[in-house]
C-alpha cells in the first residue's frame, strides 16, 4: 500500500502532461488556420499612365468582369476599387490598348499603390482618296470639262396601246403614260441646277474680282506698312470682311474699318 500514493500521483502528472500536449497543439492549429485565413476584401489603389510621355489618363474604364463592377479613372488618372485574391481587373480607354491585372496573394499583401502604364493603339482606316483643287482656275476647269455618266437622252416616248377588255367588248381600259413635258423636266432639272450653281460660281469670281480691286497688297502696305504676303492673309482673316461687304460699302469707310482693325491686330501682336 506504500507504493500507492506514487502511483496515484504519476497518473496525475501523465494526465496533466497531456492535457497540455493537447491545448498547445489546439492552439497552434488555430495559428495556423488563422494565418491561412485570406482576407474576403481588399481595396487596391493606383495610378494610370499612358506611354510614351507618361501622363494620366483620365476616363479610364476599370473593371472587374469576374464581380460584374468597374469604376474610371478621375482627372489625375487615379481609381480605387474593392477586389479578392483571384480577380482579374481589366483597363481599357479609347486609343490605347486595353490590360489585364490578376489580383495575386502577394499583391494583395503588399498593399502598395499600382501602376497601370496603357500603349497607344494604332487603329487601320480603309484608305480614303481626296482629290482637292489647288486654285479656283483647277476647279472652274473641270467644272467646265465635267463629262456627264449618264447615257444620252432618249426622246423615244413609250407608244400607248389601247386595250380592250375581252369581257365587255367595245369598251377601252384607260392607260396612264407619262408626257413629254415630264420626261424632259426629269432629266434636264439636275442639269438646270448645276448650271445655276455654275452661275453662282461666276458670280462670286466676279465679287472676289471687284473686291481686290478695293483691298490688295498694295493698299494694305500703304495703310498699315504690311508687305509680308504670309502676314498680309492673316491680317486679312483677322479683319474678316466679306466680299460683299467690301464692294457695296464706300471705299474711305472700307479703308477706315481697315486701320481700326489694324490697330487691334497689332495691339494683339505686342502681347504675344
């Protein structure tokens, strides 16, 4: 029976020994679920930037198409946007290429503001041909020599039949035909219509004629001391008065609004 009490107390201490054993690895599985634990949301941050000067854009559409939610960018090319681990973020904006960012573990955990750089995208546009004229006279030239593609015009009215009804023997079924003075008019109106526009044309060469003789280099460099042909067009549009304007106006009230508009030109040239 002396022996009795050691054992009782060896039992104890086994018991006590496990129990912590038990509790120190309870606790370190929770440490180690609680440090695998992902965060549900995070909030990533950045910066849009455009190559090849590396500025802002602005507008920026950035979306989450895996969560069904975008945002843009403001004014400083800046967005936020609420994301989990595995997303995939895409930037797209007009003129650039669009980019995909993946949402990893580890960019999650550095919670560093990004940078987002977009490329200029080049676009394919079918090729247009212009052929403008240089001078009125290139113009007035081919408007002159235009060759109409339509085929001559045909006078061969269509011949009216007269129809009998079989039914009712001795009667005539009406027949409607277009006339002659409809036929010509269809064709010859577009032409009387271009040839106004001709008029008109000649008239405004005219205007434009009658004008120079008013205001021309030569007027406007003993007026305002102006002899640069570049700088005699400007000034030119800078007063902006129409031909018509010039030819029906007085010639000292002309030249008159000519170094009032002079003045203002050249205050506006000493500010620059």
């Amino acid at each position: 029976m002396k022996g009795t009490p050691m054992a009782l107390w060896g039992n104890a201490l086994k018991s006590i020994i496990f129990a912590m054993v038990m509790a120190w690895a309870g606790i370190a599985g929770a440490m180690e679920d609680g440090a695998m634990e992902k965060p549900e949301w995070v909030v990533i941050q950045g910066v849009v930037l455009g190559l090849p000067d590396s500025t802002a854009v602005p507008g920026v559409h950035v979306l989450n198409p895996i969560r069904g939610v975008g945002t843009t960018t403001n004014v400083d090319g800046q967005f936020a946007m609420r994301v989990k681990a595995g997303d995939e973020i895409r930037f797209t904006a007009i003129g650039f290429e669009s980019t995909t960012l993946t949402v990893t573990d580890s960019l999650v955990a550095k919670e560093e503001r990004l940078i987002i750089v977009l490329t200029d995208k080049i676009y394919d546009l079918p090729t247009v041909e212009v052929r403008p004229y240089a001078t009125f006279t290139e113009f007035k030239y081919a408007f002159l020599n235009f060759k109409d593609p339509d085929p001559p015009l045909d006078l061969n009215l269509p011949e009216v039949q007269a129809h009998y009804d079989p039914r009712d023997p001795g009667e005539m079924v009406s027949v409607t035909a277009p006339g002659p003075i409809s036929v010509l008019y269809d064709h010859f109106s577009r032409r009387e219509k271009e040839k106004r526009q001709y008029q008109e044309v000649l008239a405004q060469e005219e205007l434009a004629r009658k004008a120079k003789r008013v205001i021309n280099p030569t007027v406007v460099k003993n007026l305002t001391g102006i002899d640069n042909e570049e700088e005699y067009y400007a000034f030119l549009r800078f007063c902006n008065m129409s031909n018509e304007y010039i030819v029906h106006t007085r010639e000292y009230e002309v030249y008159e609004r000519l170094r009032q508009c002079f003045a203002q030109y050249a205050m506006l040239k000493e500010q620059e």
